[in-house]
C-alpha cells in the first residue's frame, strides 16, 4: 500500500518544517539579489551613458556642475595626517591607528567523565577551562570567566582605534566627497624606524609598545600599529557628479548613489567593466547560496513532493524519493534558475525567456520522453 502525503508529513513534519523554511529563505534571498543586481546594473548603465571624461589638467570647469564626470589623475593630499606622540607623519588620504590589549582569554575543551550510579554507568560532559594572555583589538570581560581569580582584565582601554581622514583631497581639479573617500579601504602597514621622544614608548618591528618589557609584556600592556591608504602621488580613477569643485555621488533615476574609484588610470569603458564584473561576482555568490537553500528543501521534501509529483501525469518520474539523488538537484536548480529569470522580465526579457526556458527544460524533457514511450508502447500493444 503506497503511502499518502499526510502519512509522510506526519513521519516527517520537522524535516518538512525545516525545508519549508530553507525555502522561504532561498527564494527571499534570490529575490533581493537579482532585485539588487537589477537596480545596480541599470544604475551603472545610466551613469555610463550620461557620463564624460575630464582632463585632469584642466581648470575648473563650473558649466560642467550637475554632469557625470570621469576623471583619471593622480591623488593630490594637501595635508600631512599626523601622529605627533609616535613620529608618524603620512601624505594619504587615510591614516588608522590600530591598538591592542594585552589580555586574559579563556578557552574550555569538553570531556566525557564516567561516573557510577547505582551500579550502572553513566556519562556527564564537563569542560576543562585553561586561561592564555593573547593581543587583542577588543576588550575581553573577565567578568564573565568560569575562574575568575587571578585573571582581570582591565576594565577599559585607555587608547582607541581610530581612522583619520584627510580633509582636502583632490584628483585633477576636483575634491573628493566623503563618501568617495570612505572608498581607499586597502590599507598599508607603516613601519616606522624613528623611535618616540617620550621614553615610556618602545619601538620594536614598526610596532609602539607602552610597556615595561617588550619580550615579557604584562595584561594592561597596549601595543599600537599605523595604517595607510590612499598615498599622495597614487594613479587612480574616479566617477562621480560634478558640484561646486567637488566631486560627489551621483543620484539615479532609480534613486541610487553612484560614487565609483579604483586604483590605476582606467578609461570609462574599462571602469565600467571593472564594476560590473564585480557586481556579477557578488553576485553569483549570494545566487549559489540561495540555490543551495532550494536544494536544502528538496532534500527534506524529497518523498513528500515524490507523492505529490506521482498524481501528475507524465510526471512521476521526475523526482526520487532518495535525498541524494541527481534528480532532485537538477529540479533544485530548475527552480532557483527561474526565481533569477523572474527578476529580469522587465529589463532582459530576451534573457529572461532564454532563463525560464531552461528552468523548465528538465520538466519537458520528462514529458516529452514519457509521452513519446508511451505512444511506443501503445503502437506495440
């Protein structure tokens, strides 16, 4: 006697459940990307079309304020960013200030004790507790150690991370918008060799230690670490709209800022290359992991959409019933490919069809081949 789907759901409703979940979360997270891909790509596409390329050995030209500017030139720092306590002067747009804590950590590995009871064994998990001093960037509460005696952690930091950043920056003509450079986010370490005036700072490596032994440092102890990005004189490029002397994000139709730069002297076909390719690459990224969400649900459902798959002619044979059947992932990637096709109707419907038409193929290919066998058998018979 063949078993009927609300059989199945009962045997396996937490499974199901889990599934149904992966389901609702594979196709919510393929909907917000190829959303996103959309609006990005479209984005770019209207920057790309209504954009045109300075010469950055120009003037100032005010008759361009409102259009979208290209321009390739090298980075212009006014100011040296600073850190007058360690002799750290640096012509980039950005100067970060990394500090760390020497500190207690706790670790804890389990263990399986045996203990008697009644005659009869019985297995408790404990854990082992250990305590290690190690470098770290943020604070450790020892308040909240299995064995707290003899391993405080101070109860604050008394210096900060920080980033500077400068405030006059410029590529040809043109300053930089904040937001163009919160781009320079590859940093460089500065490994300083001038030792500070202050007697109570030691240099060791390119690195300022405020303690007593740098070979045996105590918890409290503070280590300090200088960072760089964006050096004066560096080549690059950026895309943005022109306004007042500054170079700013351009608002879309759509409502998206585009601010663009990279490193390098690029013209406009090869920037724009350059983002799309990262775009499909963060793309693809988030599409696998929501196919793999589908799949997910397929497994879980693989006998229950089996019986439901059985009461459809011509269908019968297009799932299996094993988790780890091929079929299930070909019909995995069917539907997670469809969700994709969907997005780009409106804006690539030539590719949009091209999409839904393979999502669908293994469906018929499966009717097809259970239609044409049996009209063979009918003609035998």
């Amino acid at each position: 006697m063949e078993t009927t789907f609300r059989e199945e759901f009962e045997n396996s409703w937490l499974t199901a459940l889990l599934g149904f979940l992966a389901f609702c979360g594979g196709v919510y997270l393929l909907t917000w990307n190829e959303g996103r891909a959309v609006h990005h790509h479209h984005s770019l596409e209207e920057t790309y079309n209504n954009a045109i390329t300075l010469n950055p050995f120009d003037k100032l030209q005010p008759e361009y304020d409102g259009r979208v500017v290209h321009l390739t030139g090298v980075l212009n720092v006014e100011e040296p960013l600073t850190e007058p306590d360690y002799g750290i002067s640096v012509q980039a747009v950005k100067l970060k200030r990394r500090v760390q804590m020497y500190q207690w950590v706790e670790e804890h590995t389990p263990r399986e004790d045996q203990i008697n009871e009644d005659l009869t064994q019985q297995h408790e998990s404990i854990r082992d507790y250990y305590y290690v001093t190690e470098w770290r960037d943020k604070l450790v509460d020892s308040d909240s150690f299995y064995i707290r005696y003899g391993h405080e952690n101070p109860k604050s930091i008394p210096l900060k991370t920080v980033v500077y950043t400068a405030p006059f920056v410029k590529v040809g003509p043109l300053s930089l918008s904040r937001e163009l450079k919160d781009k320079f986010t590859d940093y460089e370490e500065i490994t300083g060799d001038e030792r500070p005036d202050n007697k109570d700072i030691k240099l060791h490596m390119g690195i300022y230690y405020h303690c007593k032994d740098v070979w045996n440092p105590e918890v409290g102890d503070i280590r300090i670490q200088f960072y760089y990005a964006g050096m004066a004189g560096e080549p690059v490029t950026a895309v943005g709209k022109q306004e007042k002397g500054h170079l700013v994000p351009y608002l879309t139709s759509k409502g998206k800022e585009v601010a663009l730069l990279r490193y390098g002297k690029l013209d406009l076909g090869q920037m724009f290359s350059a983002e799309h390719w990262d775009t499909k690459i963060a793309t693809w990224k988030l599409r696998i992991f929501g196919a793999f969400f589908i799949y997910f649900f397929v497994i879980c459902w693989a006998r229950l959409l089996q019986i439901m798959f059985n009461q459809i002619p011509y269908m019968n044979n297009l799932l299996s019933g094993e988790a780890t059947d091929a079929k299930n992932f070909l019909v995995a990637g069917s539907v997670a490919l469809f969700i994709i096709a969907l997005a780009w109707v409106m804006y690539r419907p030539v590719i949009a069809l091209s999409l839904i038409f393979a999502a669908i193929s293994p469906f018929l290919h499966c009717v097809i081949g259970v239609y044409y066998g049996h009209q063979g058998y009918v003609r035998s018979s």
